[in-house]
C-alpha cells in the first residue's frame, strides 16, 4: 500500500504547488491525478496572474479590488493573505523559469484586466495558465527522488479512519484497472472546479467537481455553492474561452447594433468592469432583442494592433481561426456569457485545512473564500499557487507531529464492490450516462445561469434530484479493466449530481442578488439578510443549510459600482 | 449537421480472438451525424456516447490546449479537437478519390494500450526527462525577477507553446527509423532552456545532445514535425537552432552538417548556382583551395561521398564527370551574380530570428481584393490544403524559419 505523509489528489496548479511545498518541507509527498499533470486544466487560464508589484500599486489596492469584486462576500482576511503574498510567489515563479512578458526595461510587465484599479496582471502571452504549470511540472521531474507522481489514477473516494479523520484515498489505476488503498496523514483535494455539470462550459471534460463531491460525502460543508462565474466572452455553441486580456488589451464589446453598450452599464470602466456586470449587460443586451440572431454579442478585438494581437493573443486568433472561422484580426467575433468558474467549494480555512481533520482543499475545489460571489480575472491562478503553496506547508507540518492512522479496509472493500456494480449493470436496463449529463447540463444552463429565479431553479433542482435517481440505474458497455473511460464518467456524474444539487439548494435559498447570483425576483443586495455564505452539508435527504459569517476586516460593504 | 463515417484503428487488449488468445487490432467504422465545423474528437465522443463506451481516446479541454487527443487523422499526426469534421472528411475523399471515410489511428512511434490511447510515458515523457528540463540557473536568484532582454522571454515562448501532445513525435521519420532518437518533442524543450538566458549550462546542454549519437544530428529536416505541430512550436526550427548553438560553441559535427551547410552558403554566394565539385571540397576541407587537407575524417568522407555521385550522374542530377573537377564551373550571365549578392546582403541585414510570437503581420496589409494574382492562387491552395493547414499558416505568417521552403513540396 502506498504511503504518504502528505497525498495530494489532483495536478493542477494548486496540487503541483502544494506537492512542491510539502517536499521543501520535508516530508514524503505523494501526487495523484486522473490524467497525465500537463493535461490538468490549469492549462486553460490565459490572461495572466495578479500581484501588486509595481511601484505605485499595493496589496491593499489588490486586496480591496477583489473585495469589492466579491459583491463583498469574500473572506478579508483570507483576500488580505492572497494579496499580501502575491509579489513573492510572482518572484518564485520567475527563478523556476516562468518567462514572464518584460517591460522595454527587461523587468516585468503588465496588462490591464477586469475589475482592476491598477494594470497588475503578469502572464506569458495568452498561455500564462499552460506556461506556469509546465514550469511547476518541470520542477515535479527535477525534485522526483522527493515526489511521488501517480499519472492517470482516478480517486474513486476519500479514505477514513475510525475517528472520521482523512487517512488517504482509494484509487483506480487507470491504465490498469487495479483498485489501490493509499495511506496518508494528510490529503490535499485540488481536483478543480465543476463547469460540466453546466453545457455548454468553458471547462474541460475533466472538470466535474470529484474533490467537492468527494469532500461533501465525507461530511465537510460545502460553501457559496450558488456562485457560479458565468465568463463574459465565450464562443456560442462550443463554450471556448476567448480571454478576458483581448478586453484588457481594449477590445470592445459590440451590440447589434454597433453600439458599445457597456456605456449603460459601467460607464467608468466599461469592458473592463467585474465579469459578473459585463455578463449581465450582455445578456441584457440579448434578452431586449439587440444581440446578434444566434444570440450572441460582438467582441471587436481589431481595434487593437495587429503585432500586438499575435504576440499578446495568439491562442485566440488561434481559437477564432480554429474553431469560429473568424480572423479576429479583421472582423468582430461573436461571443456570450458562459459557465467559467466555481467560486464555492469546500469550505477551507485560511491554511487550507477543512473541517475534516487530515483533509486540505486548494484552488477551485476550495472555498477560502477569497472570490466570494464574483471571482475577478486573474485571481483564480493567485489563488491556487497562494493556497496550494499554504496547504503544502500546513499540511507537512502537521504531518510532523501526527501518526499514521490506518483507514477503514471495510471501505475499501465496500467501494471495489461499488464499482463492480456499475460494471455489472445490464445493458440497456436504463440510461446511458451521456444522456443523463446531457440534460443535467442544459438544464443548469438553462436555470442557474446569469439570471435566476425561484421557479427557474425549482425546477433545476427536481430535474437534478431525478437525474440523481436514474443515475443509479445508469448502465455502461465497457466491462473491460484497461482504460474503462466508460466506468470513470459514471463515477464523474454522480460528482456533478451532487455540485449540481448544491448549487441549486444555495441558489434557491439565498433570496437576493449578489455577485454571480441574480435572483430577477430579488433584483437586491440584501446585506441585512445576507451578508453571510451559505454552508451545506450532507444529510439525509440531501444538503442541510447552515451560515456562516463573512469576516470583515477594514473594508465595509459599499454600493458597487464600475 | 452532415453524416460522417469514422473508420477507427480499435485495439482492445482484453478482448479475445475466436481461436482463443489475445485479439490483434482491428477496423470499426462509426456512423455520426454533427454540424461540419465541430471536430473529428467530437465525432468521436458521439460515437462512444451513442453507441460504444469502450471506444478509449484521451481528451479534456476540446480546444487545442490540453494536449490530450494527438491521434493520426487521414494519416495525418494531429489534435483530433482542432480538425474539423467537415474538413476532415473532404481531405479523406480527396485522398482516395471518391467517398471515403475519415480514418483515425492512434498516434505514431508509441506502442498503442487501447484503441487510440497510446503509451507516452515508456516513449515520449522518458525523452523529455532525457534532456533535464528544467533550468539550471546559477543557484542565486535576486530578490526581485532577473532582468532580461525582452525578446528573449518572447523567444521562448515559441517552446513554451508545446503542450506535449506527442503528434511530433507520432510523425518523426527519424525516430522511425531509429527509436532511441531524443526527438522533435524533446530536443524542442532543450531549446526552451538553450534559448532561456537565465539558464547558465548552455553549453553542456549542448555538448550533450551533440555528443549523443540520438541527438541533435539525427534529424533528417523531413519537416514531419513541423506540419504536425498544432501549436506552431517547430520543433524542427528549434532543432536547427540548437545545431547552429552547437556550431557556435565549437562543437565538432560528425555529420558534418554545420560545415555542409556554410559550404552550400558560400558556393552560390560567390557563383550563383551550385557547383556541386566545390561543394564536396568545401564540405570537407574548407579554405583549402585545389587540395585536400589529409584528414581521416575529410578523406572518408569523401570516399563515402564517391557512390552518391556516381548515382546523381547516372541519374542526370549530377553533371559530367569532367565538369566535376573543382573549378570549371559556368558563370551567371550579366549582373545576375551581383544580384544573388544582393540577397544575401538583404539577409544579413534582415537577421533576426523568426519566430511567431514577434512576427506577426505587418500593419498595413492590403485587402483581398486588392491581392495580387499569386497571393490569390496561394490564398485558394491554402484552404484547399485542410490538414496541412497548420504550415500554410505558418508559411503565410513567416512564423517558422523553413516552412516557407516547405510550402513547395505540395504534400496537401
């Protein structure tokens, strides 16, 4: 059985940082991911990072933007840890080899981004997200006498011990098919987000809220779960991302009728207001019939120069040729809101530990909650190197002074057993598990989405719970061990299934409108109500509401305004 | 929505033959019905949502970032989420004449675990550890970042491009014909770091990949990778750079490449055309006018070099064996030599490296209709090409060093 003191699950940033962390720390580290770790969606962030660096910038600066941007729902005091170590992780990244676009000077430059008071974001091109995790998996290689990488093992659950604390993982190794127990002291979650239990979704097909799900079923609360990020440019139909750097390298945003219609609604900062308004103005602008007929809007990035387009946002003209046909050099693309990112997740304190000894969560699955109800562009790579560096660190030192307590074998057991069912299940005796995430997917999209209300997500809700219950029957054809991709997407649904339902119960139960949550029949903030998370746990008959307070500690809520 | 036949190299390594023992791969074709600008993986998750679930491809992202889905495509070593369906289908037809299906393989060089799914650790990732990548920097970083030439941060972000999705290494000719080659994939990453001024161990690096018989002169310039690449990476371009890196630090090249080439340089420099008698001596014992400087190597080389040429005049490539004699060699008529120089003063002027992430295009371009004739003929053999679309646009946006040369080739 393998053994660790610190067991990371996922290779994203956050996972690759907090593994790096770990081993500094000293301690045997383990990494497991269910696909190779480049492939980890990471990948996808394209804009870049923020850090108050420059002369003339600060953290209070950095940290007050990102409050602000939150709809004031984020934790302070972890927003104020965030900004606070930002510059430094910057600097660390650059002397493992990040090669961060330069100023005439050679020192590092920036570009202007969404909800920013100051150009603060650092990036390589429009690959930042790709270039800084291969970088991090460069030092995985170089430190492998330090680190154990498990490439393409599938975390079926979390492994408990008698006292209910986190004591490792069960996994399937994909290539193989073979079931392993693996011992831990600590296990760090940083599986992502779940943007495919919506369709279309920026998010790649691996991003479907495993760690979250998994975290729930172990009985830690998941938070701000009705936050979801719907991104103001993606392409219709396909859901691709075109970054939010073509709006900071000043693109504009285009109605039907030509008009730049985020004069109406951030006059101040136009398109570079909080994705959540600029996504609100737009699908305002489709909803009142001035979109384009495919219902979309207009993104014209030929405003910018041509040279600065292909160095600055090559991967987009690259999108735009490869999956639209559009020269985004010479024409407007056509584009909407889209599902893009998990604000909530499992609840975590500010050195990632969650409410489950042994377990730590970083990045998207966790909830810090430094995005609150909006996350700003540019924070979410901030947040994992920052918080996956931090549960590296916490965890290790906790490792340091606990003892291996064995998990559970009757679960392991029980869960070969589970899987074995699937498998089992005759063929043809219910759905197919692609149907069923289908509709699980345009039913979240079509109800839990930029605009909201209580019909709307009632019914998203019994769609979910129904899919819930044909999800048990679900069959699949694979039998085989090697690869079984088949058997992984029906334990991928039934962790959408749960993100899913969360998400509605918050979304139902929170009656106003803050952040990515607007409820059309409470077009408010109500901060005498509600200027607090919504905390769900597992029970019974599903997640059982709780509060907690959102921590203040110099900024009080103001009337938000771009 | 159109109706497209996926035909599909499956291989299921658990499946028994009929006679008993392991089943060998086999062909399926899937009938899928989508919209012609979604992509071949599209067709693909159609087919094992629909019909089989145990069809194995690796994918994540969709668009051409995770480097997950590098399969072979009509032959074609690619993404299957960046080539459209349609396009896909059109190239299949064109290929062999009449309504065929879209043929999809796994990837190439790699042994295959399940139908398109392929084994890049044992192959691929074992080659990219090969060359240590990652930076060796002086062990004393500042306190803030390192100052460094703009550019040159730019410049690596051509390698830094390669999400290591193995379709290079799947179309290596030389890795074919010799499996132990570091590879297009690799020796791209070992620029990354050649390239990367805060690196200080260039010069091991370099001597490194010389000095192995699998390094940087095994490569054949095919352009194989080149037209693979879905990133515009080159990885060719970086292996040729790599090589000059290594001619600039002095170190010797057994296949006598670096000097081949300044011979090939220097001979049309100063006539105009090839003199193929120069350029053997040039090659072998440079600055040596009319006689051979008696080393081992040279003379082997030369002899080495008799059977070649005896083909090439059989053949009528080469000329007569009189005019192989060093020296009698035609002139260019009229000013037609000073203007050869002419081009080369234009390139020594015109030095700097290409790559895509500066290039770019010029500001002002003209409108298509105002487009020459020639632009036009290239503007249509470009969308009629479809999977070799990657190097066409390279070749149009001078993003890679040799894939304007490429061009000509025609293999569309």
């Amino acid at each position: 059985m393998p053994s660790h003191d610190v067991l990371v699950i996922g290779a994203g940033l956050a996972g690759q940082r907090a593994a790096l962390a770990a081993a500094e720390a000293g301690v045997s580290v383990g990494i497991v991911s269910k696909v190779h770790p480049v492939r980890s969606h990471s990948n996808a962030a394209q804009g870049g990072i923020n850090a108050a660096l420059q002369e003339g910038d600060s953290w209070e600066s950095h940290a007050f933007d990102t409050v602000k941007g939150s709809d004031y729902l984020g934790d302070q005091d972890a927003i104020e840890v965030m900004c606070r170590e930002a510059p430094e992780e910057i600097f660390h990244l650059e002397h493992l080899g990040v090669p961060f676009h330069r100023n005439e000077e050679g020192k590092l430059g920036t570009r202007a981004f969404g909800g920013a008071s100051q150009a603060r974001t650092y990036y390589v091109a429009d690959i930042t997200g790709q270039a800084i995790m291969h970088v991090l998996y460069e030092q995985l290689m170089k430190h492998s006498d330090a680190v154990d990488r498990y490439e393409e093992y599938f975390t079926t659950n979390l492994a408990l011990n008698r006292n209910g604390e986190c004591a490792g993982a069960i996994l399937r190794n994909v290539r193989d098919g073979s079931m392993e127990l693996f011992e831990a002291k600590n296990v760090i979650l940083a599986t992502g987000g779940n943007g495919q239990a919506w369709q279309p979704t920026t998010n790649a097909l691996i991003c479907t809220g495993d760690g979250i799900s998994m975290a729930y079923r172990a009985g830690a609360p998941v938070m701000d779960m009705e936050m979801i990020q719907y991104h103001p440019t993606t392409l219709a139909g396909k859901g691709f991302l075109i970054t939010e750097g073509a709006r900071g390298e000043g693109a504009h945003l285009l109605n039907a009728n030509g008009e730049r219609f985020m004069e109406r609604y951030a006059p101040n900062k136009m398109e570079l207001a909080s994705r959540d308004v600029v996504s609100r103005a737009e699908q305002t602008e489709i909803n009142e019939g001035r979109g384009f007929p495919d219902g979309t809007v207009a993104l014209d990035i030929t405003v910018v120069p041509r040279k600065r387009i292909h160095e600055a946002l090559r991967e987009i003209v690259l999108v735009g040729r490869d999956f639209a046909g559009v020269d985004i050099t010479r024409e407007p693309i056509h584009i909407k809101p889209g599902n893009h990112y998990t604000m909530g997740g499992v609840k975590t304190d500010i050195h990632g530990a969650t409410s489950i000894d042994g377990l730590y969560a970083a990045g998207e699955v966790a909830c810090v909650s430094v995005h609150g109800g909006n996350r700003l562009g540019a924070n979410s790579l901030l947040d994992t190197l920052i918080f996956g560096r931090r549960a590296g660190e916490h965890a290790a030192a906790r490792a340091k002074r606990t003892d291996l307590r064995p998990p559970s074998k009757a679960q392991f057991t029980d869960e070969k057993a589970a899987l074995e069912a699937i498998v089992g299940r005759e063929r043809g005796s219910g759905h197919r598990i692609s149907e069923i995430k289908r509709e699980l997917g345009e039913t979240m999209d079509g109800h839990v989405a930029v605009f909201r209300d209580d019909a709307g997500i009632k019914q998203a809700l019994e769609v979910v719970k129904r899919l819930q219950e044909e999800a048990e029957s679900a069959y699949i054809d694979d039998r085989g061990d090697v690869f079984n991709q088949d058997l992984l997407n029906a334990i991928e649904l039934r962790f959408m299934l749960d993100c899913a339902e969360c998400s509605c119960v918050g979304a139902l139960h929170r009656t106003e409108s803050r952040g990515a949550q607007f409820r059309t029949d409470f077009p408010e903030r109500n901060d005498d109500e509600w200027l607090k998370h919504i905390e769900l746990t597992r029970g019974d008959d599903g997640p059982q509401i709780g509060y907690s307070d959102v921590t203040m500690t110099q900024w009080e809520p103001q009337e938000r305004t771009y | 929505m159109a109706d497209y036949t996926l035909k599909v190299r499956r291989y299921q390594p658990e499946a028994e033959s009929e006679e008993g023992g392991a089943a060998g791969p086999y062909w399926q074709e899937f009938n899928v019905e989508l919209d012609p600008t979604l992509s071949v993986l599209d067709g693909l998750l159609q087919a094992r949502d629909r019909e089989d679930g145990s069809l194995a491809v690796r994918c994540s992202c969709r668009a051409a970032i995770c480097g997950s889905c590098g399969v072979k495509i009509n032959g074609q070593s690619t993404l299957a989420c960046l080539t459209q369906i349609g396009e896909a289908h059109e190239a299949a037809n064109r290929m062999n004449g009449g309504a065929k299906p879209i043929v999809v393989e796994p990837m190439g060089n790699m042994p295959v675990i399940k139908d398109l799914v392929t084994d890049m650790e044992s192959t691929h990732w074992t080659k990219i550890r090969r060359v240590t990548p990652w930076l060796l920097d002086d062990g004393n970083p500042p306190e803030r970042e390192r100052i460094v030439e703009p550019e040159s941060m730019v410049d690596i972000t051509q390698t830094i491009a390669c999400i290591q999705c193995g379709a290079c290494v799947s179309a290596c000719l030389s890795m074919e014909a010799d499996p132990d080659f570091i590879g297009p994939a690799a020796l791209a990453k070992a620029y990354r770091f050649v390239g990367d001024p805060r690196d200080v161990q260039d010069a091991e690096r370099l001597y490194d990949l010389a000095q192995d018989p699998h390094g940087i002169y095994d490569c054949t310039h095919c352009f194989s990778c080149i037209d693979a690449c879905p990133k515009g990476v080159a990885p060719m371009d970086q292996i040729m750079r790599l090589r000059r890196a290594a001619g600039g630090e002095g170190i010797d090249d057994k296949n006598n490449g670096h000097r081949h080439e300044a011979a090939f340089t220097k001979i049309i420099q100063k006539k105009g055309t090839l003199d193929e008698a120069l350029l053997l001596q040039e090659s072998y014992a440079a600055g040596v006018k009319g006689k051979l400087v008696p080393k081992p190597a040279a003379i082997k080389g030369l002899l080495g070099s008799i059977p070649t040429a005896i083909r090439g005049i059989r053949t009528g490539k080469m000329r007569s064996l009189r005019k192989l004699i060093p020296g009698i060699h035609h002139k260019l008529p009229g000013d037609a030599q000073d203007k050869v120089k002419g081009i080369y003063g234009h390139a020594e002027e015109h030095r700097t490296q290409l790559n895509l992430y500066i290039t770019g295009e010029e500001e002002v371009e003209p409108e298509p209709d105002e487009m020459a004739p020639g632009a036009l003929a290239a503007e249509a053999k470009l969308s009629a090409v479809g999977g070799g679309r990657q190097h066409m646009e390279q070749a149009t946006e001078g993003g890679s060093e040799t894939a304007r040369t490429k061009d000509e080739d025609g293999d569309g």
